[in-house]
C-alpha cells in the first residue's frame, strides 16, 4: 500500500483506534532506531536498574494489557518475568543470551497503576544461569514469582 492509502483507511477509525496505531508505529519507528525489541517500546517497559545484584522493570498497568476480568493478562506477566530475569542473566554474563526454561507462579490479580518486577541471578555458570523474579503491584502484593534458566554461548576468539 502507498502511503495515501494508508491514510485514507485510516480515515474510517476513530481516535482511540489511531492513537494505538500511532503508539504501534512509534514503537516499530524506536526499535529500528534504538535496537531494542518492538514490545519494550509498545507497552512502555521502564526499565528501572540493572547491576550484579539486581534487575528491575516497570510496567504501567492499562487497558491494553488487561483480560476480560480487568486484571493484567497472565501473559503480560509472563512477559514481565522473562525480561527482567533475561535482563539480570545478560548483566552478569555481559553477552546475549536466550531464555531455555520460564516458570511463573501466579498468587494475586495484576491490578493497579504499575507492575514492578525485580530479577536476580541465583547460581551464574560458565554458559548457563539460574534467575528468580517477583512482581508487584504498586500497593506491594505479590502478583507472580518466576524462575528462568538462560543460556549464554561464549565468545568465539578472534
């Protein structure tokens, strides 16, 4: 499609419509840009800290990211859980790496204005680590614990 087509079927939605189609296209627009992945942008992850000790990401709760019971869908959490615990294996091991095993436990409804999540590396190998999470509402329930084992290949030498 051209891009005066593209505008003119724009033309029949309304502006709740266009707005998350503008957020859409500002979120593919900062991912060829800036190089991080689509999702961080489009749901507006902050991410908070990132240090031997510890990783943090917060995410504003909002109608986008709810299910059917007006609570955030378990997959938004399950998301929440793989990021912030891929995050604190990638700060300690300083090189990419790719999640082999996610486990997420759900205790309370994500509800609220934010869910702030904090991983860490519980046992760091050559090319493999554990990590834990928790994620909380903005009042400090527990919403979900998570555990995740992530793989790291080694640098080729030169």
């Amino acid at each position: 499609m051209t891009k005066a087509e593209l505008l003119n079927e724009l033309a029949k939605y309304d502006t709740e419509d266009l707005e998350m189609a503008l957020r859409a296209a500002d979120a593919q627009k900062r991912t060829r840009e800036e190089g991080l992945y689509f999702l961080h942008y489009f749901l507006s992850e902050d991410r908070m800290a990132a240090n031997e000790q510890e990783s943090s990401i917060v995410i504003p709760v909002a109608p986008m990211v709810m299910n059917p019971g007006k609570m955030v869908h378990g997959g938004i959490t399950a998301f929440l859980c793989d990021n912030v615990m891929g995050m604190a294996s990638y700060t300690h091991a300083q090189r990419p790496g790719v999640t082999l095993d996610l486990s997420v436990r759900y205790h309370l409804p994500g509800r609220g204005s934010q869910l702030i999540a904090r991983g860490e590396v519980v046992h760091a190998g050559g090319q493999v680590n554990s990590t834990r999470c928790e994620v909380r509402d903005d009042q400090g329930n527990l919403v979900a614990t998570g555990t995740g084992t992530f793989y790291h290949r080694r640098p080729r030498n030169s």
